[in-house]
C-alpha cells in the first residue's frame, strides 16, 4: 500500500465518521459506554461503506416501502431512538427496579435496528428505493446482525437487531427488545391498519 492510497483510506474513514455523526452525533452520544458507542458508530460506518445508498438517500426515501409516506427512513429510524429512550427512561422510573432497563443497550439497539436495511434496499433506474436481491434473501434484522457483530457490538443490542421486526416473533424478546420493537411498530402499523372514520 502506498502513501497515498493510505491517506486516501484515511480521509474516507474521517468522511464516513462525519456522515455518521451528522446522522446520530445526538443519538450516540446518550451512549455512555464508550466501546459500545464506538462500536455502534462503526457498524453504520461498515453498512453506509458497503451500500449503494447515501446519507441524502436516506434522508430522501421512505422509511418503508410497503406503505406510501412522505415520513423519511432518517425521520422514522431517529423517532424511534427517541421514543424508546423516553420509555426506557419511564420504565425505570416507575417500575421499582422490577422491570430494568440497560438505557445504552435499549439506545443501541434502537440506533442498530434498521441498519441492515442500507444492504437490503438498493435504489432503481428512477431513483426510487426498492428491496434488492441481497434484500430478498437477507431482510434487514439478519444483515443488521451480521454488520454489528463485525463491529463488535455485543449480544445483547444483537438481539434486539434481530428480533425488532416479526422474525422476532419466533424468540423471547429482552425488556430492552419488547421497547424497540413497539416503538418501531407503533410508528409504522398506523400507516399500514389503522382505523380511519
């Protein structure tokens, strides 16, 4: 490797890094562990690397395609850390200590949830965002898992990758789990079922 392919991966990285914060610098940095911070920043550094899609992309299409909505994959993806974060913080709150809350797994795992879809989506000849083959196979809480444990993101915010959406159904959920996965749910399936008078 030469010196300046060297500095070339370098100013990519540092690239990489600032799209990763202008996304979530809020968001990690509620993280207190460090490693697990570092670790979830890596994983969407590794899954906007290896996508086709950008950080305008995703702050362009939405965040689902099986539904029309105007409401951005960025602006679903950043609600759902919040309104997770908030009902973890509740959670602990109330519960006498009966129901705990990791608050960096539960933020992680929100933050994690849907990265898998940057393999999963690929955008067609018009620019709309489509389930690409990749996707067909491997929906996004199996390539999400996979991303992170590359990272080195621990079990525990793994698990909630992987059991957010209704392949999650199948397992045990942990506390930190069941909150993603509502907070996801109950952002989506209004646009999808909910009763209009």
């Amino acid at each position: 490797m030469t010196k300046q392919d060297f500095s070339d991966i370098l100013v990519k990285k540092n690239k990489m890094t600032e799209e990763v914060k202008k996304l979530w610098g809020e968001e990690l940095a509620w993280i207190k562990d460090d490693k697990l911070r570092e670790a979830t920043a890596k994983t969407w550094e590794l899954a906007l690397e290896r996508s086709i899609l950008t950080t305008d992309d995703l702050r362009r299409i939405p965040f689902t395609l099986l539904v029309p909505t105007k409401v951005t994959f960025m602006e679903h993806k950043a609600s759902v850390v919040h309104i997770a974060k908030d009902a973890g913080e509740q959670i602990n709150k109330f519960y006498h200590g009966e129901l705990p809350v990791n608050e960096d797994v539960l933020i992680a795992g929100a933050i994690l949830a849907d990265v898998g879809k940057l393999l999963e989506y690929v955008l067609d000849e018009t620019g709309k965002a489509v389930q690409g083959t990749y996707g067909k196979y491997l929906r996004h809480p199996f390539s999400g898992v996979s991303i992170a444990e590359e990272c080195g993101v621990s079990a525990e915010v793994c698990h909630i990758i992987a059991t957010h959406a209704g392949e999650g159904n199948m397992v045990k959920r942990s506390t930190e789990a069941y909150i993603v996965h509502h907070a996801d749910f109950m952002t989506f399936l209004p646009f999808k079922e909910r009763l209009k008078i």
